[in-house]
C-alpha cells in the first residue's frame, strides 16, 4: 500500500513522505527534522492535535460511562457521584453533546434524567453496537468503567447487576469500531484483568491494576475524575488534558494518598496505547506505550477546542489544520497495511506539517508559539 500515506490527506492530494519527496529529514518546508521515530514521539508530547469542531461532523468523540454494583451504600454513592461529574465535564467543559454520553447506571431511579438505562452487560453492549451503527469512520470512542471487580476462574469480571461483564465480551464489542480510536478506561479493582484481552491497534487501555489479583477498592478513579473535571493534569499548560496526562496524572496521586497514609501501594495502574497488551506504568512515548493516548485529547476549559474563531484568516488555519488532523487519524487507521518506515515518513511530515499550522494560528492569536517545539522543529521564526 505505498501509495496509501498519498492519498490520505487532504480528500486525496498527494502528500508524499518526507524521504520520498524532499529526502531523508528534509520536509516541504525546507527545515531538517530529527528521526522520524523521535519527532513523532515529542510531538505526540507537546503537540497533542485539537479535538476536532463538532460542526465538522468529523472527529467526534462518543462517551460511554458505565457504573455497576456498589454493594456498601458508600460505594455506591462514589460510584454514582464519579459516573455524573464526569457526564458533566463532557458535556460542559469538553463540548460533547448530549446525545453523544451515555452514562449507564445500578440504579436508574437514581437519577433518571441522567441514567440512560440499567448497567446491565446486555445494556453496555446495546449501547455500543447503536454508537457503532452512527459513528463516523474518524469518530472516537471513550469508555469509562467504574465498579467492583473480581477474578472467575482466572478471568477478570466487572461487577454488573445481572451477569457480570467479561472482557471477552467487551472486546466483541470494540471490535465493532474498527476504524476509530478506541480508549477503555477501568478503573475498578482486579481491572488489569481487562488490559491484555482487549488491547488491540488504535486502542488505548488504562486499568487502575496491573493484574486481576489486585482486588482491593481502587483509589484511582477518584483521580480520573479529578483530572477530567479540572485543571489539574494539564502538564504542559495547553488548555487541554490528553488521556496520556490523565492517567500520569491519577497514577502519582494514588502514589501519595498511599504514601502519605504510611501504608504499602496495593493497585499499580497501567496503560497500553500499542497493542501488544503489556501495558506501562510508566508510559514513555520514545519506547512503547503513550503515544497514542497523547494524541487523546479529552478537550478544554468550557470546551473552546471545539469552538470556530470568527476571524475569516484564523477560521482558513482552523480548517487547514483540520485537515492535516485528519490526515494523521487517516495514515494511523491505515498503519497496520504500511511498511514501518513509510508509516513513519507520512506521520513526520504531517506532523511538522502540524506544527507549522500550529505556529501560524499562535501567532495570529498573538498567543506566542512553543520556543520547544520550534528548538525540535528548527523551524525559521517568520
């Protein structure tokens, strides 16, 4: 498929590789780039794309908050509590629509305005399959798991009203997105069950444990949720927080709950964005994991990534951009049919290509650029 980075961006304009059209880290803009291996994982770090406007009708993000069984009244209540701050961050701080954040619940009567239906297994499929049957090839999927887990038989489980859901069912499900990107997010105990059935290309996966043996109530979706309502896990104070810093985020924060009650670490959460279902506590987007979920941006204050300038100049560098976004979502739904380096090429030069565009609307915005970026870049000042 050596013509398929070509025809990916731009409604299939030719915008060959890097080391094709300009030679080995020359791209069209006349500036030497590093390894294309390495610039895209720096970029992946300090040049995580935009969500996509909903008003393109492209590049939309679909929630899914799932939340099952307490069992002691308190557990319930955080389980319920955790399900609807992060409805409301979705919809009131990332700028997803209604219709497009399902939040299954134990107890609809709890709060039935906001429940869509029971969190049974059959209900967390159906709601899959229908976001299936709407979502557009470039669309994303976000997954949250909040519960109870056990092990059955060695097998993870999460604790459902009814039967219980299995990550082999969940997978079945996954497997009907088979171009979009797809985060599943576990916080519960014995979650790292989850983690090596359901990975997969294009699939990021966070459990709050690293294995099903960890069985003890998990503190990190208490900091999930923390890091999706605020600013708190936005490192590198872009205004928006990526599912990478999320997870870094909750991770060391659960380190210094335990930490500071003197007491020994009982979860270890980890993260598999690569597919080959190890996962990384620590994730470093140079070596394997992270890459992925730091392309995963879960929005902005009050949702303004998702907004249209007025300015007819900056709303032409919006749609550009756009453009080359979804050129990047292209090339990386068609990697696993590309040889490694011709992947890697396409993904340099859209990459810089982003980072030019990017340059452009800072400066328009008079909101400055990254002095880092440009350093890696070595892009010209203009």
């Amino acid at each position: 498929m050596a013509q398929t980075a070509g025809a990916l961006l731009r409604g299939g304009r030719v915008a060959a590789a890097g080391s094709a059209r300009h030679g080995r880290g020359q791209t069209a803009h006349g500036v030497r780039t590093p390894h294309p291996r390495w610039i895209a994982a720096a970029l992946a770090i300090l040049l995580n794309p935009f969500v996509l406007s909903d008003a393109s009708g492209q590049g939309r993000t679909h929630a899914v908050v799932v939340y099952g069984l307490g069992g002691a009244p308190e557990y319930g209540a955080a389980f319920h509590e955790q399900a609807m701050a992060l409805r409301e961050a979705f919809l009131n701080r990332h700028g997803m629509n209604d219709d497009r954040v399902t939040v299954l619940g134990e107890r609809v009567e709890a709060d039935p305005e906001r429940i869509a239906a029971r969190s049974t297994s059959e209900n967390v499929l159906r709601a899959l399959a229908g976001i299936a049957e709407r979502a557009e090839p470039l669309d994303r999927l976000l997954v949250v798991l909040i519960g109870h887990g056990t092990a059955v038989g060695g097998e993870a489980r999460l604790n459902l009203p009814g039967p219980d859901l299995s990550p082999g069912e969940l997978d079945q499900a996954l497997d009907l997105f088979p171009t979009q990107t797809v985060a599943v997010v576990h916080v519960g105990s014995a979650s790292g069950g989850f983690l090596r059935p359901i990975s997969g290309a294009n699939r990021i996966v966070v459990t709050a444990t690293r294995s099903e043996r960890e069985r003890n109530a998990t503190e990190f979706g208490e900091f999930f949720v923390e890091a999706v309502t605020s600013d708190e896990a936005d490192f590198d104070k872009d205004d928006r927080t990526s599912l990478l810093e999320a997870f870094q985020f909750a991770r060391q924060q659960v380190a210094r709950r335990y930490e500071a009650a003197n007491e020994l670490l009982t979860e270890h959460a980890i993260l598999d964005d690569n597919g080959d279902g190890e996962g990384s506590g620590e994730p470093d987007v140079a070596e394997a994991d992270g890459r992925l979920a730091a392309t995963f941006q879960l929005g902005g204050v009050s949702g303004t990534s998702a907004q249209t300038p007025d300015d007819p100049e900056l709303a032409r560098l919006y749609d550009e951009r756009r453009e080359i976004q979804e050129g990047i979502e292209a090339l990386r739904s068609a990697r696993d049919s590309m040889e490694e380096n011709a992947y890697f090429d396409a993904l340099e030069e859209l990459l810089v290509e982003l980072a030019v565009k990017n340059r452009e609307i800072r400066a328009l915005e008079g909101s400055g650029r990254s002095a880092v970026v440009d350093t890696i870049l070595r892009v010209p000042a203009s």
